[in-house]
C-alpha cells in the first residue's frame, strides 16, 4: 500500500500480483454483488460487495477510485481524495502487511 499527498489530493494505492482483470470487466468491478468468477461461493469468499463499498467512500469524500489492470501481471487500485492541503513538496509513504 503507499499514499501520496500531492498538491491538493491524497492518493491511497494498493497493489496486487494476483491474475489481473480484464479490460471488460474493470467498470463491472464496482457494482454491487459482482463477481469475475460467478463460479466463486460465498463459502470460498467474496460476496461482491468489497468494490462497491470502496467506490460509495471514495464518492462521499468527493474521491473516485480506479483500477489498473492486465490479465496476468494483477491489478493497482487508486483512490483519490481532495485534502485541501496545498504542497509542492509530495510526501510519499509507504506500508506493507507488517506497517499496521
């Protein structure tokens, strides 16, 4: 995960090295009860809801989120938020799975 201040917006960035998502399926990803694999369970996790949740946040702080994605090389999602904090100066930081 790393997060950027830059000028007047934060950008929240996680990244995976998971199967990626086509290009077809990057704006179904946001919509309620989706799922890529509709051979996925609940009993194998997911209820599709996860997206969509981070979309509606991102929305009511003024932010918009979006992926990047290939088929085979996994997938970076950005979210974007206004902070009202002028800067010419980014501040980058980074966390992995052990910084939290």
């Amino acid at each position: 995960m790393k997060m950027c201040i830059i000028q007047n917006s934060i950008e929240i960035s996680v990244t995976d090295s998971g199967i990626g998502i086509d290009d077809s399926e990057k704006e179904k990803i946001f919509r309620r009860f989706y799922r890529i694999d509709k051979a996925r369970s609940r009993k194998q996790g997911g209820t599709g809801l996860g997206l969509a949740i981070a979309a509606w946040i991102a929305s009511e702080h003024r932010g918009q989120i979006q992926v990047f994605s290939k088929l085979g090389e996994g997938s970076t999602f950005q979210v974007h938020f206004p902070n009202g904090i002028t800067s010419n100066n980014p501040k980058i930081v980074n966390y992995n799975k052990w910084d939290y």
